[in-house]
C-alpha cells in the first residue's frame, strides 16, 4: 500500500536540524532565513521535490502522481513571504551537498537563474524534442508548463475602460487608482524584468528605424514615474492583497496573476480582469507575460527511475489537465495543450504571449525591481 506525498514543514525542517547535525541556535537562525539548508532525510525509493507552488494544489496533484507512478515525493515547501526566492536560495545553499531531485517552481525566473548558474542538469533528450520550443530552456535545463497570466484587474461592476496595454497604466487619468504588489518579490518582480526587456528591446528597434522609441513603448523608469505621478499603491502583500484592493474598492485597477482574480471570483466577487499587450498591435510575441510553472532536475543528484518518472508525470497531459481544473486553471502548455484546455475550460488564452530572453531578464531582476521599488515610492535616490 503507498502512502501518500510526505510534506515536510518548515517545523519538521527544523526538527530535523537540530536532531540530525546539532547545529546551533544563532546559525539555525541564519539558515532559516535562507529556507534551511536542507533536513529532508530520502528513504528508499522516494523522490525529494522543493517546490514554491501553493500547497493544496502541490498535494491534489503529487497525489495523482503518486497513485500513477507509485512513487513517493517528499514536497518541501517554504513560507508565503520567501515562496521561490527562499527555495532557490535553499538549492544554492545545498549546492555541494544537494538534498532535492527535483525544483517545481510557480514561475520561470528562477529556474533561469539556477540553470544559468549551473545548478540544473540537462533533461532527457526525448522530453525536450517534444516541447514546444517557447517554453523550454534553449539549454534543455528546464521546462515551463501550466501558465498563469499577467493581468489587470477589474470591479466588474463598474463602468472603466480597462487599459489595452500595460504601457497605459501610466498615462491614465491621475482619478484612476492604481496598486501594484512590491516588485522586489514574486511574479511581480519577474513581469518587470519581462517589460524593461521587451521595452528596451522595442526602442531599440525603433531608434534604428528613426522612429521615435516613445510612438513604441516607454521607458521602464519612465512607466514607473507616471505610475507614481498617480499615486500607485505599493502593496507588500503581494498580488493576492493587490486583488482585495481591487475588490474592496480602495483602487480601480490592479495589476495580479490570473489564480488571485479567479480565486477572488469564485468567492462571489464582482471582479474581471483583461491581458493587456506589451508591444503594439501587430509586433509578434508582444502580448502579456506567460507565467508558467516550471520543472527542473536539481544538479548533483544521483539519475534514478523514480525521478524521472515523476518528472515527466507532473508535466504530462494529466498533470497539467489537473492544474486546468483546478481553481487556478492555469492554462496548458506541453504538448497537446489545445486538446487539455478544451477539456478543463482553460480560464484565458494568450495567443501570442509575450517574448524576452528570460535568461538576461532574471540576471538583472533583483536590481531593477529594487531601483523600481524605490521609484514608486517616491525615493529614486534610495536615500532613507
């Protein structure tokens, strides 16, 4: 009889520290600030599995995996406040002593940055001729499957004319209010790294075509400036709290991930929310950010059956089928994605998402969003 996924909590965590290596209070104190630097002790057979996906959903579908490979997976996750930022620094911490099989994180840029330092293995090579090549590392390192959006939401029961691009946000009315989470932190991070590359890269383009850069696109700094000119709430409870903002009426416009406002809805809410584009009508790739979770093997590790069997189960028809249905109905991916999303009544679709070299957008994210940060606050100095 198998048993179910075994998670193990930050509590198990370090229980495990101080009755397996002794470690001592004020050095426990500093590696838990780093998400621990490991404590999941791998029995036979079983699969160790870090993960930044919200808990319920990791279960609901670690479960299924389990029942199909009966193979056990050891989940660890980490706290709300750190989510994938805590378990990359954990892999980066265990780098010569690896404790996990696998990395499952609920967006792509920190696979990027663990691929990039060389702390992910190549995948099977059959796996990766199969999919589809946006969603893949261009190194075979990692996959992306299962996305969610970024979007603007919306009270559906008002009368506001959403913004068409993400560009607009900082040229409408100043009455428009405006919240965004903190953009040192999550997906929020992530999606201004993606716009200040694709911006960038539009202006460019546009200087050498003696068009004017603004007729494209602004300037990241510039984008940050009218937000601010209009009063954007910074919310440090990230998107979730960016919603009940939204909801609540406090602001008119919030920009969030597709679960937050699908979970917001299916609480009765009267929310919406539309994908604004990222470059003009017409330029290829120039949609919103995909924000796909992404998979890969953690380096160092011992090659094993097991391993690889929940690997290429998680990003199967029938793991991502379970994450379509699931409350977050994150949109399907992997091969046969149009079949999978068919079936499941996929919540959105992005036809032509946004394009950006995520590897040079990751390199430069903590920095950006840190100098964005203090932009929005009215701080661009960093003084104080």
């Amino acid at each position: 009889m198998h048993r179910a996924p075994r998670l193990q909590t930050r509590r198990d965590f370090v229980a495990t520290l101080t009755r397996g290596i002794g470690i001592g209070v004020p050095a426990l104190g500093a590696m838990q600030l780093l998400g621990g630097p490991g404590g999941c002790t791998r029995r036979a057979g079983e699969v160790v599995a870090y993960t930044s996906v919200d808990d319920v959903l990791a279960r609901e579908v670690l479960e299924a995996c389990r029942r199909a490979t009966g193979v056990e997976v050891v989940a660890v996750f980490d706290t709300e406040a750190t989510k994938t930022t805590g378990l990359e620094n954990r892999v980066r911490a265990e780098a010569n002593r690896p404790r996990a099989d696998l990395f499952w994180s609920s967006e792509a840029f920190a696979c990027a940055r663990l691929a990039s330092d060389g702390l992910l293995q190549q995948l099977p090579g059959d796996l990766l001729a199969g999919w589809p090549a946006a969603h893949r590392d261009p190194q075979g390192r990692w996959i992306g499957f299962s996305g969610r959006a970024r979007v603007v939401a919306y009270r559906s029961d008002r009368a506001l004319r959403p913004p068409a691009t993400w560009g607009e946000l900082a040229t409408v009315d100043p009455a428009v209010r405006i919240a965004i989470a903190d953009p040192r932190f999550g997906t929020t991070r992530g999606h201004i790294a993606a716009l200040n590359a694709a911006w960038s890269s539009a202006r460019a383009g546009a200087r050498a075509a003696s068009l004017q850069p603004v007729d494209v696109t602004p300037g990241i700094e510039q984008w940050a400036d009218g937000l601010r000119a209009r009063g954007v709430r910074v919310l440090t409870g990230g998107n979730a709290a960016t919603v009940e903002a939204v909801a609540a009426g406090e602001v008119d416009l919030g920009l969030t991930d597709t679960d937050d406002v699908l979970a917001a809805q299916a609480r009765g809410l009267p929310l919406a929310f539309t994908l604004p584009r990222t470059l003009p009508v017409g330029v290829a790739g120039g949609g919103t950010m995909l924000v796909p979770n992404t998979i890969g093997l953690v380096a160092g590790r011992d090659a094993r059956p097991e391993v690889e069997a929940v690997l290429r189960w998680l990003v199967s028809g029938d793991g991502e089928r379970i994450i379509c249905a699931s409350p977050s109905r994150n949109i399907p991916l992997g091969p046969g994605a149009a079949e999978i999303a068919a079936s499941c009544s996929a919540a959105f679709e992005e036809r032509d998402a946004l394009a950006f070299d995520l590897a040079a957008a990751a390199r430069e994210a903590d920095e950006l969003a840190a100098r964005i940060h203090r932009r929005l606050v009215g701080n661009p100095a960093g003084l104080g």
